[in-house]
C-alpha cells in the first residue's frame, strides 16, 4: 500500500490505468473527462510513455488504435459527443481485434446536452453506438477506489479479449475526492503475442478460446488489419459468406462465451432481500443508503450493483428474480437497464423502475419511497 | 533497380493476386514505384509500416508483404500517428485516395502537416471517388463531370500541394503515373525526409472519370499526364493563365523544421535526466 491519499475519481482512473501499464493516450478536450487528459500529458512523458492532443475524436480514437497495434497498452478518453464520434474507429477496433480502452465519463441529454453534470444516458451506446453485431465489455466504478480498480481492470480485459473496453463513469464519479490508498503494483494481463516461427503466423488464427495472437507492428510476424471482414489471414473476404458467419459469430462469442471471467458485482444485504435495488455508479450510492435506511426501518432490501455491465450479469440477476419479492431498477436514464432485468427476470418477479434525468443524482429518500412502496 | 519478377518475389504476396484493380488503372503502377523507392532506400521490410485508408487507392498493401494497417475511411493519417509516436523507429507511409485525405480525411491532413510528424502521405489523386462508383470529389476540376455532377462541377478544387504547403509539411512533391521514375524518385526522397512528406501523384481513373469525361482509354490518359506536365521551375515562368490545365510535377519544398516525435522524445529525456539528478 502507498500511504492514503485525497484523490479524485478522475485522477485515480489515471492512476490505474498507468499502473496497469498505459502508456499511450490520445484524446480531445470535453468536461467532465479534461482531468484525465491533462494527467496524462503531465504522467506518461515521465514514464517514457506518449501523450498526443489529436484534432478532434476521430483522430484520437484512430491514433489509438495504431499506438496499439505497435504494441501499447492504449487509452482515450471523453464524454458524450466525443464518444459518438469515436465509435466508427471502435467498431474498427473490435473487427482487426485491436486492444484499447475508452473512458466515457457520461453526461446527460443526446449532443451536447448536460455537459457538467452527471448521468448514465449511455449505458446502450457502451453496447451497441457502433454499427454491426458486435460484442461489448463495459465496467461501471462508484467511488474513487473503483475508478482505479476498474481501470485496472479495463486494460487487463481489453487485453485478454483483444477488443475496446468502456468505462462508464460520470460527473459525479469523475469529480468526488476520497482518500484512497492505491496498492504499489496490481497484476496485469498482457495480450497473447505470437511465439511461432515467423513464417507460420497466421494472424486472425484463434486459439481454443477464440483469440488470434497478436503481433507488435515491426516485430518480423507480418499481418494487416483490415476493416473488412477478413480471413485467418486478414485478407478482405467480403463477399464471402461462411468467412463473414464465422468472423462475426466468433467475435460475439471470444467475449460472451466467457462472459463469466468478466462479471464483477457487489451484493450488500442480498441473504434475505425481498426488495432488491439493482443500479450502478453513481445512482447505486444513494440506493445503498436507501437500502440501509429500509433495513433500519424493517424492510428486508438489499443492493444488487453490477461493476461490469456488459455483458450483462444475466446469472446474477436471474438468481436474484428467482427469489425476491420485487426488483426496483434505478437508473440514471429512462430505462436503458431496465429492460435488461426484465428479460432477465422474465416474469419471476416484478421489476419497478426508478429514474432520474434531470442531471442530479437521486436522493436516497426518492429511492427508499420507491422501497417502501414495493415492500 | 528491381525488375518485376524480382520485385514480385520480395515484396509481394504472389497468392493475393490478382489485384482488384481495373485494366488501365494508375493504383497498380504507384504501388510498384512505392516499392521500388523503399527497396533502393534499403529499408528493411520488417521496419516499414503503411497505413492504408479506403477506396481502389486503399488497396495498395493488401497485395505487399509489409505490416500493413488498413483503417477507416479518412482516418489513414490519425492510424499512422498513434504508430509512428509510439515507435518510432518504424518508418511509416500512409496511402490515400484525393477524397479519402482531402474530403472526409482533410482535419488529419492539415494537422500531420502542422505537426511535422515524420511520415509519408501519398495521395493518388485520380479526381473522382473510385471505389463507390465514380462521385465528385475534391480535386474533380470546375466543370468536370461526375456521377454528381452529370453536367459538370460546379465547385473550386482542392489544389492538394498548396494545401499541404499552406499546412507547413516540410517535403511537398507532385508526380505523375506517366513520369513514373520521377515519382520512384520523389517517393524516395519523401520517405528519407525527416518530417512530414506529402507527394501527390496525377493518376488515372478511366472507369469512371475517364468515361464520365470522355476519355476512357488508359493511353488518353497517360498522354493527357505527359502533356499537361510541367516542371516546378518551368511553372514559375508561367501566368496564373498558361498554367491553367497544366500539372505542375516535381518538388515544390524540402526544408528542415523541428519534428514532432524528436521534440517529443527530447521532452520524455529531459524529464528522465531530471528525475535521475
Ligand atoms: C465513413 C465512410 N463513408 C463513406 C464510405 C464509402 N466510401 C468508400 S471509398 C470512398 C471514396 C473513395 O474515393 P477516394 O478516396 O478518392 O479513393 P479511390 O477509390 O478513388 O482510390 C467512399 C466514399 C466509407 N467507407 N466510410
Ligand atoms: S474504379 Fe477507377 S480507381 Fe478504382 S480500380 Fe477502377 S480504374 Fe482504378
């Protein structure tokens, strides 16, 4: 442990991510993601690792994606219309198998929307902003700590899966400081390299667990990322049905076969619930309180808070609607998860919904009302 | 300098042949010319990375047996960025179409340019969008026809080099496919520039600017390159008149300016003397 710490969730981030072995960053100015920009311009030219303030999103996403395939662990960062327009050269990043993570510190409203404040309005854009079947990894922090926890989960997971990780954190996240001790080193996870001889790399060839090794650019082992669907050998295979099938099928299924390795939730008083809140981030802070507030009033409720939430946590969940009285969804947008607990839940219990828009975290009394009404 | 067979055997992946290229097309002749510059430069081929953008010009590296990234429509020289700062020992070339850099890639154009990062931008620049079916494009001249503009452009050109001049690259060049040893010439002195290189190369589209400009054969336009050519030193002789409809080829600056990676290196070596004193 390094002695405890005044940190901010933004900073914290930056922290994990760079102990996690970042060390490329490109991005673009927005609030509320500035912070980690700027730690990252001042950081990683210090570390030996490289800063770039790209033209604009596009740009920072693209040089992303080529400071990856040259062999480093990568990393943007932004907020709402930064992410949309990153997701074209995401989508490039989850077909060529190009490892990277992308911070959404999220804002409310569609375009520029409720730039300083908090939501969770792109939960569904983490899956599905860019175009195609495609699988998606994203993980949620709600404190300080967490931002540096999932970072360093971020990165561990976009390397063992070769594909984007999200990390949604919001405003709120972003910007709250608690002390926090972060551990002198964490374990980290480095991409499957080749060790072949160089003549028989074949570069999208996967292994049992449907991940190709992946060479650094300049190495000696040949390939060419390509945005088209391709062969084992990155050769555009467009009009070819049965190479675009098995690409496609075994890009959803390298991630949602093992969705398991990926599920991180926390439960708090989830034994005996009868009324379980399930949110994430910033919501599931004054749900917890809510939760105890119910407790200390005789309400047996309990906290289902998913880290990771794509995939979704469907055992977790299902497990939960096995047996509860009721499920209340609270969410900081107009039910994106809400229809994910639902489908899950499939009837075995009723779902309720809980939602804030308006750009202000939800008081703990609004969701213990929704509790009580409930129980 | 390397005959066919030769430079087939060494650089190419004889099994992804044959091209997806038309008969008469330029793209085949300046990926050769490429590869001929990087062979008499001696670059060894594990060190040379291209980046490819999208359109028929996009295809040049599926063919070339180097590391060979092909990114999103426009975003060639983002791609390239991000590899040559994070190794720099690469040398790297980016290959892009005239709407591919100069339409929907122009931000990252002007930007590498500013910045002096040392790579090679090569625009094929056949005046029309190629690969989605023969569309106006930025270099397509005033009144010029295309599949959207049936009765003629009604839009200015780009004029690529002043742009990429206007932006501050260091080595800006213009060839042709008909001079093609000139062009193997500029592209060997664009990729041994330290900094930003951008060379141009009048190429030829017969398909569709051909046809849609009644001009389809190959040789009609490979005549057209030759005898709309004119130097950079005899262009500077002529009016702003003589010199409408001509191509004017060669190179038009070669300069040292500071580079964006050196100077970026030299700030990561200050800070780690720093922290060791
Ligand atoms: C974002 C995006 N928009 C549009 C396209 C479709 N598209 C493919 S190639 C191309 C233009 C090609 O023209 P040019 O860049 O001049 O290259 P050429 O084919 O002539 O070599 C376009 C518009 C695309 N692939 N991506
Ligand atoms: S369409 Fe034009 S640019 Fe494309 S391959 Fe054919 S001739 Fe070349």
């Amino acid at each position: 442990m390094t002695t405890p710490r005044l940190l901010q969730g933004n900073e914290a981030l930056v922290e994990g991510a760079l102990a996690a072995g970042v060390r490329f960053f490109a991005g673009y100015p927005i609030t509320p993601a500035t912070e980690i920009l700027e730690l990252m311009a001042r950081k990683l030219p210090r570390l030996g690792g490289k800063f770039i303030q790209m033209e604009d999103e596009l740009g920072s996403m693209g040089a992303v994606i080529g400071a990856s395939v040259a062999g480093a662990k990568a990393m943007t960062a932004s907020s709402g219309p930064g992410i949309s327009l990153k997701q074209e050269n995401i989508g490039f990043a989850i077909i060529a198998e190009i490892p990277c993570v992308v911070v959404n510190v999220m804002r409310g409203g569609p375009s520029t929307g409720m730039p300083t404040l908090p939501s969770q309005m792109d939960v569904m854009q983490a899956k599905w902003g860019a175009h195609g079947d495609h699988p998606a990894i994203a993980l949620a922090p709600w404190s300080v700590e967490e931002c540096f926890t999932t970072a360093v989960r971020a990165v561990n997971l976009a390397e063992r899966f070769r594909t984007p990780v999200t990390l949604l954190s919001d405003a709120e996240i972003a910007h709250m400081r608690e002390v926090y001790a972060p551990p002198e080193s964490v374990e980290t996870i480095d991409r499957p390299r080749p060790n072949c001889p160089r003549e028989e790399y074949v570069p999208y060839r996967p292994d049992e667990r449907g991940i190709p090794a992946m060479a650094d650019f300049g190495s000696g082992y040949r390939w060419h990322p390509d945005s088209n669907c391709h062969d084992e050998y990155g050769f555009p295979a467009t009009n070819n049905h049965a190479v675009g099938d098995k690409l496609v099928r075994r890009l959803v299924g390298k991630v949602n076969d093992y969705a398991e390795e990926i599920h991180w939730l926390s439960e708090e008083r989830l034994e005996d619930a009868e009324i379980v809140v399930f949110a994430f981030g910033s919501v599931a802070r004054s749900a917890s309180e809510a939760v105890d507030v119910a407790r200390s009033q005789g309400i047996k409720a309990g906290l289902l808070r998913p880290i990771s939430i794509w995939p979704f946590p469907d055992p977790a969940v299902a497990k939960v609607a096995a047996r509860a009285k009721a499920i209340l969804v609270a969410e900081g947008n107009l039910g994106q998860l809400l229809g994910e607990v639902q489908r899950v839940a499939a009837g075995r219990c009723p779902v309720a919904h809980f939602s804030r828009v308006d750009g202000l975290i939800p008081r703990p009394e609004q969701i213990l009302a929704r509790i009580k009404e409930l129980a | 300098m390397l005959s066919t067979a030769q430079m087939l055997e060494k650089y190419y992946l004889v099994d992804k042949l044959p091209n997806i290229w038309c008969a008469g097309c330029g793209d085949g002749a300046i990926a050769a010319a490429l590869v001929r510059a990087v062979d008499e430069l001696g670059i060894d081929k594990n060190s040379l990375t291209q980046v490819n953008g999208i359109g028929c010009s996009g295809r040049v590296g599926a063919y070339q047996d180097f590391d060979v990234i092909k990114g999103t429509h426009g975003r060639a020289l983002a791609f390239a960025t991000g590899i040559k700062l994070f190794k720099p020992e690469l040398t790297v070339v980016a290959i892009m179409g005239d709407g591919d850099c100069g339409a929907i890639g122009g931000n990252h154009f002007i930007h590498a340019a500013r910045r002096n990062i040392d790579l090679t931008a090569l625009v094929i620049n056949n005046r029309i969008y190629g690969m989605t079916g023969g569309q106006s494009s930025p270099t397509t001249p005033f009144g010029d026809r295309a599949s959207t503009a049936l009765t003629g452009s009604v839009e200015r050109p780009f004029d690529l080099c002043q742009l990429a001049i206007g932006a501050g690259a260091t080595y800006v060049a213009r060839g042709t496919v008909y001079h093609i040893k000139q062009l193997q010439r500029l592209l060997k002195n664009a990729i041994a520039h330290k900094g930003f290189s951008f060379v141009e190369v009048v190429s030829q589209c017969p398909i569709y600017y051909g046809r849609y400009n009644d001009e389809a054969s190959p040789a009609a336009m490979l005549r057209w390159q030759k005898e709309s050519a004119v130097s950079v030193t005899a262009a500077q002789g002529l009016s702003p008149e003589e010199l409408q409809g001509k191509i004017v080829i060669g190179e038009f600056v070669a300069k040292d300016e500071p580079e964006f990676v050196s100077e970026y290196q030299a700030l990561i070596d200050r800070y780690g003397q720093e922290a060791a004193e």
